[in-house]
C-alpha cells in the first residue's frame, strides 16, 4: 500500500506479508517512509496444535523499531478441552517489554456446562475466572463471572441470569454487577417478561427492576408494565423513579399510558401522559399530560387532533373526538374537570373551518377550547371564545393573509404594501369582533429587505385607520408571529419605530369635514369645563 499526497509523491509505503505452512500462519507487517526507510515492523504469528479432545492456539506478537530493535511482545496461549457436558477454555496473556521481561500476565478460565432440566428445557452455566498479575507475580485485580441461560423446548429463551464480581489488588471487591432476565406464562397463559440489573459500586449502586405482563383482550391485546430504578450516592442519598404503563391494541383503536413518578429527597414528582388513537378515523388521535409535585397538579392538558373534512367539522366527527379525550382523560388520576381541554382541527391549507351548531354546542359542553390551522398559521380561541360562538347557528374560523379587499379606505392607507392578516368569527351570517374570550393567533411573516426582526411588532388597524400595538413574539427560525388578542379585526406587521400615520379624513366617506367636526367637538368641552371650573370657585367662595 503506499500513501500519496495531493501532488502525488509517496508519502509512505506499507507492506503485508501472509505466510501459512500447515497449521501455522505468519503476518508480517512494514511501514516505511517515502525514501523507503523502515520506520516500523510488525510480526504476528499464530500456531494450532489439535489434541484428541480440543486444541491448543498461541498466538505472539513482536513490534520493532527502525533499526530491528524489539519495542514490546504478547504471547497468548488459548487451551480449548471439551469435557462430557460442555468445554473449559483457558486463556494466558504474558506482555513483554523491549528486554524481554514480562510487564504482566493475565489468566482466564472459562468453564461451560450444558444441562436437561425438566419439560425438556436445557440449562447452560458458564464460570469464567480471571486474574491479572504485574512483573513480579503479584495478583493486581481479578474478577468472576457467572451466567445461567435457560431455553425451552422450541429453543426460545426463558430465563437469563449473571453475576461478576471485580476485585482489586487487596481483594476488596470494587464492582458487582447482577443481570437477569425471564419470559414465562402465568396460570392464566399470559406471556410475563421480567428484567432486573444492580451495580454496586464504592461510589455508590444502581438498581433497574422491571415487569411486563402481557394478555389477551376482546379483539386486541394488552401489556401492562412496571419499572423500577434507584440510585444511591456513596453518602446514603437516593432517588427512586417508579415508571408504570398500559398499551392496549384492538381493531378499533390503539390506547398507551404512562405514569413517571419522581422521588427526590423525599419529594415526588409526577407525569403522567395518555394517548387514544382511532383506526376507524383517520387522523383522530387524544393526548393527556399531567404534571404534579407532591399532591399539587401543576399541569394538566388534553389535546384531541380532529381531522377536517371538506373545510368543516360535523357532529358525528365532534361527538367521536370528544368519547376519545374523555377515554384518554380517564386514563390519568386527575379528575377531568381539572384537565385543559383543546380540540384542534387539523387542516393544512391554512386557519379556516366552519363548525355544525351541534358541533359547537357539544365542544362548549365539553369545555374545550377550539383550534384550527397547521403548523404555519393557527387559530385557538379558549372555552370563553365556544361558549359564546354556540347556538343554534354554525359558526366559522377564518384568517385572510394580505387580502386588500377585507380593507376599507383608511385602513388601506395605512397597512400600504405591508403583510397583514385579517380574522374574522362568524355566526351564521352575523361577523363577531369582540370574542368575550381570548385567542391566540399563529401566522407567518416572510422578512423583507431592511427588516430588522427585532424591531417587528403587530398593530390592530381599527376601522378608522388608527392602529394599536399588540403583545407578540416573532420565532425568526421558524418564521412566525405568535399574538394574543380578544377581538377579530385587522393586524399588520410594521417597525415598533415607524412614524406615525394617521388617516387621511379629507375621504370621510360621508363626505363632511371630519376635521371640523372634531375641531367643534373639542370646543364644546372646553367650554363645558371652564364653566364648571367657575362654579366650583363660586361655591368656594360662599363657604
């Protein structure tokens, strides 16, 4: 092999030569520099002796230097005897150094035995012992292994179990290290899964128990599990973290929940999440969080994801996402009255859906809050915001994005070429501009030249053409604004900095000087208050 640089001169060269003669194989390796010099050798050579019941293989190993010179040797002898029931193989490992001594030298027995035990399952156990010693034959560190494998009949594992041991040169034991693992049936013929794994170690241990019990249900199946974790410092400190949870899969729909639970210096801290996910309608899916600190809920949301049909939602579709939040609901220990409920309405051609009156009504009663959108652009108006909306009347969601025909005269002059949005809450066919609720309000924003992000804010342009700041956040990464508002009208994006505008009145769409109007109007107050001024002083001076 040689190695070139980029202008093509040899940089080095590296030579493999393989020879084998019977039960001998010879590998010797040279690296060389790019005038051909050896700067380093490699030599390995590996021997088997076959015996009438194993073999014997050793293996040794020589580095040199440029000129020839030993640098450091290994030989490792590996005796393989095959006994009645199973096999011993012996391992030693002797390192040299540049004059030949030995630095060190390991020893490894490995001891198999094979088994029938009852039912006609086979038992494998396995003991290796290894041990580790410096130049002068002093036992450095040692360790001991065992492990036990259990198969059924069919060859499927049914138990496994191992323990190894770590000592150090005084024969204090510095690690344990325990596994198991098993799969039987129970009296009732459920499959139960169970592992467990323990590390102790002088800075502290690590304890992992779990169980899963798997049965049978009513076209499906179910798979109840439990974990167990603890950990302990060397000063006697412990967190323990309880983990328990349900899967059940039928041909209806697929339901999972889990609970965390967190204890902590004597606190506990808890999280719980549930999901029902329908197979007979596409798309419609229930989750639960709940978070808790000690007996305190500290949150506690539900979010059924409903998926749009036609631009609208109808009854049938309501009544089916709302029997799904209340199954996952039931799935968590908070009462439902505590939950936040969401029913969001998925629809990626944008922020609009017109809801059936029924609809409505049954999402009031829920106590839902209402979203629609994608990931873009959303609208979530809370239980506040439905509970008005219901009726005997359908009711419609919309975001228009840049429609100047959604503008009257005075707002056109001031949103210009700006982005805007314009939202609007129908009932029937009357428009609702003030919610009784809030909404929180997702659009994107496509940054132009000279836009500095930072400075971006949203204004409420009212039918006067005079705006309003708004409370919102700009995600420049994801390119979007996030607002909340109690009313339904116009919003643009705009500099926090810009000059003002004001409209121009000259177009009063009833054609009168609104000008002079507001000029009169200021007069008449003024008046009203200088006389009110002066029969306060009358009264004064008569005290």
């Amino acid at each position: 092999e040689t190695s070139r640089d980029k202008d093509g001169n040899v940089t080095g060269i590296k030579e493999i030569e393989e020879t084998r003669k019977g039960s001998e194989t010879k590998v010797v390796e040279t690296t060389k520099d790019a005038k051909g010099d050896v700067v380093w050798s490699y030599e390995k050579t590996v021997k088997t002796q076959t015996k009438a019941n194993g073999s014997v293989t050793t293996t040794t190993e020589v580095s040199r230097d440029a000129s020839g010179k030993e640098t450091g040797s290994s030989e490792t002898v590996v005796d393989i005897r095959t006994t009645g029931n199973g096999s011993i193989k012996t391992t030693t490992e002797v390192k040299k150094g540049a004059d030949g001594k030995a630095l060190s030298s390991t020893e490894t027995r490995e001891e198999v035995r094979n088994t029938t035990v009852s039912g006609g399952r086979t038992q494998t156990s396995t003991t290796i012992d290894s041990k580790t010693k410096d130049s002068s034959g002093k036992t450095i560190g040692s360790s001991k292994e065992t492990k036990k494998v259990v198969k059924n009949k069919d060859g499927t594992l049914e138990s496994f179990d191992s323990t190894l041991v770590v000592k150090d040169r005084n024969g204090t034991t510095v690690e344990e290290v325990r596994k198991s693992t098993s799969e039987t049936k129970d009296k009732n013929g459920n499959t139960v899964s169970r592992k467990g794994y323990a590390r102790t170690t002088p800075e502290g241990s690590t304890s992992v128990d779990s169980e899963s019990v798997t049965k049978k249900i009513d076209n499906g199946s179910q798979t109840d599990s439990r974990k167990t974790t603890v950990v302990k410092d060397k000063d006697g400190n412990e967190t323990k973290v309880i983990e328990t949870g349900r899967s059940t899969d039928t041909d209806k729909e697929r339901k999972d929940s889990s609970s965390v639970e967190t204890i902590r210096n004597g606190v506990s801290e808890t999280r719980e999440s549930s999901t029902v996910e329908s197979k007979e309608v596409s798309g419609l899916k229930s989750s639960v969080e709940v978070e808790k600190k000690g007996d305190k809920v500290t949150k506690a949301e539900s979010v059924t994801i409903v998926p749009v049909k036609d631009g609208g939602l109808d009854t049938d579709t309501v009544r089916k996402a709302i029997d799904q939040s209340s199954a996952a609901m039931n799935e968590v220990s908070v009462d439902n009255k505590e939950i936040s409920k969401t029913i969001e309405v998925k629809n990626d051609s944008g922020a609009s859906v017109t809801v059936s009156s029924e609809a409505i009504v049954r999402i009031s009663e829920h106590g839902a809050s209402l979203k629609v959108g994608s990931g873009k652009e959303s609208i979530h108006v809370d239980e506040k915001v439905v509970n008005r909306l219901s009726g005997d009347k359908d009711v419609k969601l919309e975001m228009d994005r840049n429609v100047h025909g959604d503008l009257n005269d005075k707002q056109k002059q001031i949103v210009g070429d700006r982005q805007f949005i314009v939202l609007g809450a129908f009932v029937g066919d009357s428009r609702i501009h003030e919610l009784g609720g809030v909404a929180t309000v997702v659009f994107g924003y496509e940054l132009r030249d000279g836009d500095d992000p930072s400075r971006l804010c949203v204004w409420y342009v009212d039918d006067n053409g005079f705006k309003t700041k708004m409370t919102a956040s700009f995600d420049q990464s994801a390119g979007r604004f996030t607002m909340e508002t109690t009313h339904f009208s116009v919003f643009m994006v705009a500099p926090e900095d810009e000059p003002a505008q004001t409209p121009d009145d000259s177009e009063d769409s009833d054609g009168n000087d609104g000008g002079s109007d507001t000029m009169l109007y200021v007069g008449i107050a003024a008046i009203v208050i200088v006389l009110i001024a002066a029969v306060a002083a009358i009264h004064r001076r008569k005290v």
